[in-house]
C-alpha cells in the first residue's frame, strides 16, 4: 500500500492504473479510523480493483469554536488498518496542496434545500465544505464509485444530490452505520468522551429505537415523540441540539403517512456532539 500527499503525484499513479482498465472506489476520511470506516473500506474491495482512501482533515467543513485543531491526526495508526483491510492507496495531502489559495478564495459547492436544517441549520456553512471538498476529491480521484458511511445521514443526502445536481459520473454508496456493542455509533469524536461520559452515550441510541417503536406501533403524534425524545436526552446529562422525525427522502418533518422515515439527533454530552439516525420503513 502507498500513500501519496500530492495531487500530481497522485494522478500520475491513477493514469495507470486506468489505461489497465482497473475500476476504482473512493473512501473519503477525515482519518483517525475506526472499524465503520474499515467497513467502508471492505465494502470498496469487494467492488472494485482499486481502492483510495483519502485522508484529510477539511478545514472549509469546521467552525468557528469547532474542534479543527484538536481533531485527532493519526496517520500511522491509520496506514496500518487500511492496508489490513485492502486499501491500494492513501492520499493524504495537506490544506495548501487541497486550497493552494486560501480558504476565503475557494470556489464553493452550495447544496440547496437538504443542506438546509438539522446540522446545516446549527453548523452554517458545514455542508459547504463537506460539498465542495468531496467534489475536489471526485475531481482529484475521479473513481468509478466512492462509499459513504449513513451515521452521516443528512451528509449522504448532500452528496447524492450534489452528484445528480451536477451530474458527476461518480455512483454514490452508502454503507450501514457500525456500533459498539452497547449500540453507540462508531465515531472518531467518541475518543473525546470521558468514561463517565461514555457510559451514558448508549442513551442516544437506545432514545432512537425506543421512539422508531412508538412510530411503528402507530403513535400518530410524532411532535410529541420528538419532544419525549428530547426530554430523555437531557434528563441523561446531554444537551440536546435536535431530535427530528423526518421524510428519509426529503429530509422534511414526517407526516404519519409516510412509509420512509428516519429519525436524526445530534446531541452534546459534555463538549462532544454526537450524532445518530435510525431508518424505518413502513
Ligand atoms: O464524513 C467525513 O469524514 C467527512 O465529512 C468527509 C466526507 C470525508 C469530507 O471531509
């Protein structure tokens, strides 16, 4: 397995690969892996010849007071398990070689309506740079498919829409959030919780299933289960940002009639903010 910090560098190695006919699947990271993104990884190698995964922690994505600086850099660690996994490919390069003019001159990718609410609506500008980062690393890779994990619900609504908005000739996948065994979603900002922190974050989880139940037994007043939802999370010790019944489609408020439904919280416990979904079809 190589791993690659230039662009130039990069496409020169892809060129070749592509005159052998080999298909390539993209996994975008921001690093410091863990098991779902290994899965991400698995999931390109049974599909295609080839598999990149990028590395890189995008500052057009993180807010001001967010956690840009102390977001855990771990490329060594991370080498080892992509290649464990049947990575072809690491490309981790650096912010000048991502945004050689600067941040504040960088055209911009604006994904309109599903960017809107939820965490578009507490993080401004977050999607914008989850949009046009991903669209760069299209353009850099320009794989055959790139693989997502759906813990990012509404990141993958973006991406898909960008996709087709734009007509990229890249065929998006999602992959099944992975969990501990106590249900906590995998995710690299889980090393930020204490121990007492990490005991209570299962409530997250467990408020999601416990309220999908009351929606598929009929409960017809879902403002109400997102109220109770909320209520539980902060009667845990967090801090509730949203807990939203919506369309999986549109990613507007569910009517009881719809058959697709996901449920998306974000909530902090202490100065971490978690994020969950949980999907149901009737
Ligand atoms: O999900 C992530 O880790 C990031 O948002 C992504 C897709 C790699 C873009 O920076």
């Amino acid at each position: 397995m190589r791993t690659v910090h230039s662009l130039k560098e990069l496409r020169t190695i892809l060129r070749g690969y592509r005159r052998q006919g080999k298909t390539i699947g993209l996994v975008p990271t921001m690093g410091n892996l863990h098991e779902g993104h290994i899965s991400l990884v698995r999931k390109a190698a049974e599909a295609a010849d080839i598999v990149v995964t990028s590395i890189f922690v995008n500052p057009m994505q993180f807010g001001a007071g967010e956690d840009l600086e102390s977001y855990p850099r771990t490329l060594a660690e991370d080498q080892e398990q992509l290649e464990a996994a049947g990575n072809t490919l690491v490309f981790a390069p650096t912010a000048s070689e991502v945004y050689p003019d600067g941040l504040a001159q960088q055209t911009q990718v604006i994904v309109p309506d599903v960017s809107d609410g939820h965490c578009g609506a507490s993080r401004p500008g977050h999607f914008e740079g989850v949009a046009t980062v991903v669209s760069m690393l299209f353009n850099m890779v320009q794989p055959d498919f790139a693989v997502f994990g759906e813990k990012d619900f509404q990141q993958l609504a973006v991406i898909r829409k960008m996709v087709r908005d734009l007509m990229v000739p890249v065929e998006v996948v999602g992959a099944p959030t992975i969990r501990e065994t106590d249900g906590l979603a995998k995710s690299s900002r889980n090393g930020y919780l204490s121990p007492a922190e990490r005991k209570v974050a299962p409530v997250v989880y467990r408020t999601l299933r416990e309220t999908a139940e009351k929606i598929e037994e009929g409960h017809p007043d879902l403002q109400a289960l997102e109220q109770d939802a909320t209520a539980k999370l902060s009667k845990a010790g967090l801090r509730p940002d949203y807990f939203n019944i919506v369309n999986s489609r549109t990613l507007k408020p569910a009517t009881p009639e719809d058959s697709d439904i996901t449920l998306l919280v974000a909530a902090f416990l202490g100065t971490t903010r978690l994020i969950d979904n949980l999907s149901i079809t009737r």
